[in-house]
C-alpha cells in the first residue's frame, strides 16, 4: 500500500528492525511525556488562513548560514544510522543533496565525515559532542572541515546521557560490525560491553560533563566554521548563546530524550525567538512530521526546522528511498500549507497566520 505519510513510516519500521534498535530509535527519556508533547503541542496551534490571494506560484527555498536551500527542512543528526539500513549516513546524505537540504552528520555516526563527503556535492553539517580529551576535538573540527562541512551544531543538552529505560532493559549495544566511524583512528571508537546500556557507559566516560559557555569560545578558537547551539529552549540561554558568539540557536529538547518534563519545542520556540532579537537565525526540532507543523513553527520566528526520527524510520523502512520520500513529502505538505494560508513565499508566513493557547482573545 503506498505511503501517503511521514507517520506511517514508524509502524514499518518497527516491524523489520530488531527491538533493541527500534527502540533505541523510538524512545523518549523516562516517563516519555515529553516525547508525547513534542507532538501534541503541534496539534494546539490552529490557522488563520488569508483566502483570495493568487497562490499560483509558490517559493520554499531559504538560506541558511548564507547557504541556499530548496525548502526550511532540513535533516537533524541521528546517531548510528548503519543499524536502520546498511547503506546508513550515505543513504541519508545522498537523499539531502537530491531534495537540496542540509544534513547534519553526527559524532556518533557510523559512517565518517569522509565517507559521507565522498557521496557527492551537498551543503553538509557536523553536529559534535565535545569530549573530554580536547584533542580529539580539535581533531575531530580539522576533519570535518578538510571533509567541506559548513557548520557545527553544537549539541549543549547532554552533560550526561539521559535514562531512556528501554535501552537499559534491553541492553542497549552498538552491534558488533558497526563502530563510530567519527573516532577510528582516534582510539575511542569501540564503545564498550557493560552489562548495563554500553551507549550509556560510554557517553559518560567520553562526553565532558564540564562544558561550559567559555568552551563556546574556545571553539571559536580552533575552527572558523559557524557555531550552532543545539539545545536551547529558554530566553536566558538564547541571549547567552549569542553572546558567546553563536551563529544560530536550533531550539530542541533532543527529541525528548533528555529531560523528562522539558517543555515541547514547539511551546519554547516563541520565547527564544524573542530574546534572540533577530541577531542570530533560530531553529527548531522535536515531533515534527507534517508540513503543518514546518509552517506552524515558521510562523513562530523558526528559520527552518531539523526531523530526526522520520529519517531512521523511512531509513529503515526503504533506504534512500525511504528518506527521499519523507523529504518530498513535508515539502508536499508545507507548500500546500503556505498554498491554503495563503502565503507565496517565506516571508509571507506570519505570526497572524496562527492562533495558539496563549494568544489573547481577538
Ligand atoms: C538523536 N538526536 C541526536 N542529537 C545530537 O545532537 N546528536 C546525536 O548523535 C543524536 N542522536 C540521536 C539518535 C536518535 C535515535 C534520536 C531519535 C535522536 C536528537 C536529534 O538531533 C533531534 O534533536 C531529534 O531527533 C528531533 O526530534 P524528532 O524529529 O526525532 O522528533
């Protein structure tokens, strides 16, 4: 039956891949709540679509950090994609190049920065987890540049590995034939054996706890590409992500995987996007799926938004393919949006194109 959906992708996938792996995919942190809410906030924003305006011609394409794009959807970093299909990153970024969007690779990938420039032309991201060993870091920045990555998103929300408890009961492990090709040759690339969740053992003894906002700077310091901080969801740390020199702010609650009770980002977007000031761009990721949501979190001030899981679960589902459609299908989906409110470009989306729970009464 043929897919008319970016949803219908996680059912399949849950039916082909083993459970350790559809779970480590589809679990949020604890009592998932927030894994829940990334979705249902969506659901309580509403249209105040504008009608008898030629719609005729419909333009999508944006620029991020200076880079064009055909549409403001773009592809959030996933770790480990090889366990959804073996063809993994490179399935991934082959289907963003063709859609003419960004994809963030991630530190933890199971393909390298390497292997992923060597699919072909495409505007390409390095999301990074900065790791104790300093080092490594600056290794890790030298390569992705040599590799043409055009930005780093900085991911700043995990200091530590959220409990996601079907990976702790399932014992979550990296298969054997797949490493982190990001860290071979660095000497950290096997992650090893415990007999409690392997990924949690060694996210802890890798990730730095430590961070802070002047390792902001200092990574100033060694790379010259753009910094995106990922992983804002206040006003406070909006204004200190700028500060610290941040190129952009991508408001994300890690799909729900780390703090439990983190509000949805669709409900943060607004207060971010106001303390940002229009300085610096502001996106946003987590739950979304339909191109109502892209436009929803548009009107909000987002400059364009990431999807992570559709990626693994179309990935699983149908390879390239798979991840291909999911693209052609949110592009469908939002230039019919912008199509009924009556919007012909970007720019014509505004915040008086929505209606949400805290909006008063007109
Ligand atoms: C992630 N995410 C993530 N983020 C990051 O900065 N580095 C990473 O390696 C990963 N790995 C990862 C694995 C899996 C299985 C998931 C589901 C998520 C978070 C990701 O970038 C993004 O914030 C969310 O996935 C967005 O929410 P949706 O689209 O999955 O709802």
């Amino acid at each position: 039956m043929e897919i008319t959906n970016v949803l219908e992708y996680e059912a399949i996938a849950k039916e082909k891949l083993p459970k350790m792996v559809y779970d480590y995919y589809a679990s949020g942190a604890e009592d998932q709540w927030t894994l829940q809410e990334n979705r249902n906030a969506f659901s309580k924003i509403l249209f105040r679509p504008r009608i008898l305006i030629d719609v005729s011609k419909i333009d999508m394409t944006t620029a991020v950090l200076g880079f064009k794009i055909s549409m403001p959807i773009m592809i959030a970093p996933t770790a480990m994609q090889k366990m959804a299909h073996p063809e993994g990153e490179y399935a991934t970024a082959r289907a963003a190049s063709a859609a003419g969007t960004i994809m963030t690779l991630s530190s933890w990938a199971t393909s390298s920065v390497e292997e992923v420039a060597s699919t072909g032309p495409g505007i390409r991201f390095f999301q990074l987890y900065v790791c104790k060993d300093r080092n490594v870091v600056v290794q890790l920045m030298r390569r992705a540049e040599r590799a043409g990555f055009k930005a780093i998103v900085l991911t700043v929300d995990t200091p530590r590995l959220g409990r996601r408890e079907a990976d702790i009961k399932n014992r979550f492990n990296l298969p054997p034939y797949l490493t982190l090709k990001n860290f071979e040759g660095l000497d950290i690339g096997k992650i090893e054996r415990t007999n409690d969740s392997g990924l949690a053992s060694y996210v802890a003894g890798q990730v730095d706890r430590s961070l802070s906002w002047k390792d902001v700077k200092w990574l100033q310091t060694i790379t010259h590409l753009p910094i995106l901080v990922k992983g804002v969801l206040t006003a406070e740390d909006a204004g200190l992500s700028v500060q610290a020199g941040a190129a952009g702010i991508i408001v994300s609650n890690h799909g729900a995987r780390q703090l439990d009770y983190a509000p949805a980002t669709i409900m943060a977007l607004e207060e971010v996007v106001k303390a940002a000031q229009g300085r610096v761009p502001v996106f946003l990721d987590g739950g979304v799926r339909r191109g109502t949501d892209v436009f929803k979190a548009l009107a909000l001030g987002a400059s364009g938004i990431f999807i992570g899981r559709p990626v693994l679960f179309s990935l699983a589902a149908d390879g390239e393919a798979g991840v291909k459609k999911v693209l052609q299908m949110l592009r469908d989906e939002f230039e019919l949006t912008m199509a009924l409110s009556g919007c012909r470009s970007l720019n014509e989306i505004t915040r008086d194109h929505i209606v949400t729970p805290w909006d008063p009464p007109r």
